[in-house]
C-alpha cells in the first residue's frame, strides 16, 4: 500500500491558511471599500445642510415651516425605489439638474459612484436633521438669549453657544447617517444600477451574490462585515459623545 504524499497532506492545511488569509475575495473587498467611500462623503456633504434644516425646524416659525418639514422627512416614508426614481428624473443626464451639471460643469452623477453618494446623502438626511433638531430642542433658549444680550449676532451665538451645547446630537446624527448611507439600497440601485467596482456597495453585492449558484457564502461574509463596522460606528459615537458630554459639563462648572 502506497504511503500518501507529503504534498497530498499538506494541502488541507493550505486551503484553510487562503481562507483565513483571503476571508474576503477581491469583489467584496472592493464592495466595502467603496461602501465606505459612499457613506463617508454622504454623511459629509449632508452635514451643513442638516444642521441649517435642523436648527430652522427647532427655532425659526415661518410660513414655509411646514413644507420645509414635510420635505426632509419625506424619504423616510416614500419607498426607496421612488426617492430613486424622482433622483434619476432630476439628476440624470437627461434631467433638468444633470443635464445643467454635465455641461456647465462636466459632472455626471447617474450611474456613478458620486450618484450613489447623493443618494445616501438623501436617504440619510431625515435621520440627521432630526438627532439634530432634537439636541437642538434640549438646549435652554435663555442661553442664547443672554449671549444676544451682550452684543452678540446671531450667527456667533450659534456658533459659541449652540452648536457646543449641540454637538453630541450632532455626532449622533452623523453616525445614523453613515449607517443609513452604508445600508441603502433601493434608491441606490434605481439611481446609479448595479456596476461592479463603480456603483456596488455592499447591500448592491449581497443582492448581486444571492442570485447566482453558490454565492450564499460571500453574501454571508459581507452580512458580518456590515454588522461588525454598523456596531463599531455605534461604539465609536458613544464614546465621542460622553467625551464631549463630559467637556461641556467641567466647562459649566468651571463657569
């Protein structure tokens, strides 16, 4: 009887060690990366806009207040697919907003990655604004008035006295936003399809590897990264917000 190989036995142990070493085969590494890239710059560019949306709704009274209100929270109730949709008949290059971006600027937005982030961005925008205007809604008005009342414009108070007081609503909004931006589906895939390595984020590539034979396992992998980096976001936005909680309490109390 014919002993086995040396090669024979080492082969087993070789194709656990590219497994562990490979957990993730280069389309879904391209799928995270690219999620990252997408949800960072959505939560970025929604921003400057949440935070004016939101301090307006939490202090201003005017006759638009209610439309205004109705519009940033109306992705939250509209399908996704239909938030998508109107996406594409705005910022399309057929549309009135892409078709003026295409040739005064040259931007294309529909079917690029750029398209995915404004997506995210628009998905992600009603979670923002209302961590936001919640925080916003905590802070004692007197205290802004006292500011105004030695001087102070309006845009300084908010910017000494407010957004402190604010900014761990803020850092909360942020890390909702990112984690809706990194999570969108619908409204992403009608906008800017499907495109490996151009417009598939990571719920595009699940979608994508639970439609062919064998593609269970990726779909799987891409399930536990999405989870791993949604609870570190959560970790992280705990541990900057008791930071931040804790420096505005010692400077009151230095005050």
């Amino acid at each position: 009887m014919r002993a086995p190989s040396l090669r024979a036995k080492a082969l087993p142990f070789q194709v656990r060690n590219d497994r562990v070493t490979n957990w993730l085969g280069p389309d879904e590494w391209q799928a995270v990366a690219l999620s990252l890239k997408v949800a960072l710059w959505a939560t970025v560019l929604s921003l400057p806009p949440g935070i004016l949306a939101a301090y307006a709704l939490a202090r201003w009274r005017f006759p638009g207040w209610t439309l205004l209100n109705g519009l940033v929270h109306l992705p939250l109730v509209l399908p996704p697919v239909v938030t998508g949709y109107l996406l594409l008949l705005t910022f399309g290059t057929r549309g009135p907003v892409g078709a003026f971006l295409e040739q005064t600027f040259g931007i294309v937005l529909a079917f690029r990655w750029t398209g995915a982030a404004l997506a995210a961005a628009v998905m992600a925008f009603p979670l923002l604004v209302r961590a936001i205007r919640l925080s916003i809604e905590a802070v004692d008005p007197r205290l802004e008035q006292a500011a105004a009342t030695l001087g102070a414009s309006r845009a300084w108070v908010f910017v000494t006295v407010t957004l402190p007081l604010v900014l761990p609503g803020i850092l909360a909004g942020m890390v909702l936003g990112f984690a809706k931006a990194m999570g969108e589906f619908g409204a992403t895939i009608t906008f800017v399809s499907n495109i490996p390595g151009e417009t598939r984020t990571v719920p595009s590539a699940i979608y994508a590897f639970l439609q062919v034979p064998g593609g269970e396992a990726a779909a799987w992998r891409l399930v536990i990264v999405s989870v791993i980096l949604a609870l570190g976001a959560l970790a992280l936005s705990e541990v900057l917000a008791r930071r931040v909680g804790r420096r505005i309490a010692g400077r009151e109390e230095g005050a």
